[in-house]
C-alpha cells in the first residue's frame, strides 16, 4: 500500500503542476498574447513554444508520467474497483490522458506546429483564427485538467487502508 500512496502522490503532484501551467496560461499567458499585433504574436508565441518543447524534463515528461503512473494502482487495486478510491482514480485518469493528453496532442500541437511555420516577419492573413483556436481548445482542456486534479486530491482521502 506504500508504493500505491507514493505513486498517486507523484501522479496527483504531476497532474497538478499542468494545471497551474494551464492556469498560468489562462489567466496571464494568453490575455497579453491577445493584446500583440501580428508580427508581435508570431514572434512571442513560437519563442514559447521552442521554450516549452525544448526542455526535455519540462512538460512533456512530467504530463506522461502523470498519464501512466495512474495506471499502477488501477491494475493493482483492480479488485477493489468499486471503491471511491479507485473510481475516482480512474475517473481522474480518463479526465488527464483524453482530455489534456489526447486531446493537446491532436488538437492544441498541430496549431503549436503551423505557428512555428510562420514568417514572423509576414504572418498569414489568417493569424487571428489559429490564435482563436488555440485559446477555445486551451479554455475546455484547462477546467478537464483542474476536475483531474480535484479527482485524484479526492481519491487520496479515499485511499484503502493497509
């Protein structure tokens, strides 16, 4: 049982540390990126984007470790499925992995990608609709994000006992 509180407190702290990014973006990040002209947005929004990518222990280890590390006490707890905790562990999973890890890698990226295709000198004309994009998906996948959070705080009150 050890191992399993170790596991879902990294997990919960994992799942926790992308929503205070995805806040940080919601409530700072993108209300000043919605003030920039266009050469200006181009610009800043591909330095962030090299930013966040180019740390390998940054983002993208810390989101996949706290979409497979969940999957531990699910398997090993797996007869004890009907409890709260585990209901709430996988509910908090299915919220994190579908909808911020799938949902980022198949919607949010491909925009992050074409950004980084922009002269930021030039912008196409369209600039404005893959910003709008982003913030729209940006703004369903942060409150996913914060009831993951909440799902797997909760699920440590309701943690078996040894």
């Amino acid at each position: 049982m050890r191992s399993i509180r170790l596991v879902h407190l990294l997990f919960t702290f994992g799942i926790g540390l992308f929503a205070g990014l995805l806040y940080t973006f919601e409530q700072g990040v993108i209300p000043t990126l919605n003030t920039l002209n266009a050469p200006e947005y181009a610009k800043v929004e591909q330095t962030l984007i090299r930013s966040l990518d180019a740390f390998p222990t940054g983002v993208i280890v810390v989101a996949s470790l706290s979409m497979l590390l969940p999957l531990y006490p699910l398997v090993r707890l797996w007869g004890e499925r009907r409890t709260a905790y585990w209901r709430l562990t996988a509910l908090g999973w299915a919220l994190f992995f579908f909808g911020v890890g799938i949902f980022t890698i198949a919607l949010n990226v491909p925009i992050n990608n074409t950004v980084l295709t922009w002269d930021p000198a030039a912008p196409p004309a369209d600039w404005e609709t893959a910003r709008s994009a982003w913030n729209t998906l940006n703004a369903i996948r942060t409150p996913i994000n914060y009831l993951s959070f909440l799902c797997m705080i909760w699920a440590a009150f309701e943690l078996p006992k040894p």
